[in-house]
C-alpha cells in the first residue's frame, strides 16, 4: 500500500504515537475548509504498528449524512460508516478515532470533547480503548490541526514531530 505520511505526533507522556498520512490530511482539510459556518467531521480509519505504539491514521471519512451540527457543536452520525469500515477491516485496518472541525477557532478539544472521546474508551461496540481525536480548527483559508489521545481516561495532546506540508499545522 504506497501512502505517504505527511506528519507525526507525540507526546512524552503518551504511549501512542500518531501518524497521518495524506489522504486522510487532505480529506479533512477539505471538508474542514468547506463547512465555513458549521462543524463537521467524520471518523478516523487506520493500523497499528510497532506492538501497538504508533497509530498510522490512512483515512478520514466525510461527513455521514444524518449528522448534524451547529457553529459550535457537532452530532456524528453513522450513515454509511459499517460498510467503509468492513471495507477497511479486510486490510487490517480498524476504527482509530474521530475528527471534527471548529470553524474560526483553534484546534483545541472542549469539555464535550474530553466527555465524547471517553464515552467512546469505555464503550465496547467501539473496541477502542486509547480513541484519537482529530480536530481542524479554521480562520478563512487557512487550518490548524490538533491530535489528542485518550490514555487512561485523560486526554493528551500530541505535538508534531515532522515537518508537515505548509500552512496545515
């Protein structure tokens, strides 16, 4: 499978390194950029590698269509998600995580966040014990990507570790 990672995140206090390859960096963006007055998101597709220690983040879905969302909250759906999934799970690759955007604002995870990505931990339908959460935070043209993972019931920002393409992170 040639795909190309394009930036990687991680954290002293994490076990998990996260690592997003184009595809999946170019989806959200786009879908990002284009919800100029509504969040939108969808969820994150992709492996592990090294026992389990670097989550290699393939693909980003858009938006399902029975979502719904606001300026600034947003509801995913799940419309069309089991049959990507299922598609996926024949490459060995699995649910990772969730992204979203915040349009005109930072990338930075709210208090619903934090709640939604532990909801998510614990709940066994989701085998997903350390979820990922992506979020795009946008300011016209430009976006601001964030990666967090839940270890332990605490949410961890990540840092990137390679140098992205210009004007994404």
């Amino acid at each position: 499978m040639a795909e190309k990672i394009v930036v990687a995140f991680q954290a002293v206090s994490a076990t998990v390194e996260v690592r997003l390859t184009d595809a999946a960096l170019r989806l959200i963006e786009k879908e990002a950029l284009a919800s100029v007055n509504k969040e939108t998101g969808g969820i994150l597709i992709g492996r592990y590698e090294n026992d389990g220690n670097v989550a290699v983040v393939t693909a980003a879905t858009e938006c399902p269509a029975d979502s719904s969302s606001g300026r600034a909250w947003f509801q995913r759906g799940i419309s069309g998600l089991t049959a990507k999934l299922r598609a996926r799970w024949a490459n060995g690759e699995f649910y990772l995580g969730e992204w979203h955007s915040h349009p005109g604002c930072a990338p930075d995870p709210s208090s619903n966040d934090i709640r939604v990505m532990r909801s998510i931990s614990i709940d066994a339908s989701y085998r997903c014990p350390k979820p990922i959460m992506v979020i795009a935070g946008t300011a016209r043209e430009s976006i601001r990507i964030s990666v967090s993972v839940l270890e332990n019931g605490r949410l961890i920002r990540l840092k990137p570790v390679v140098s992205p393409r210009a004007g994404c992170i």
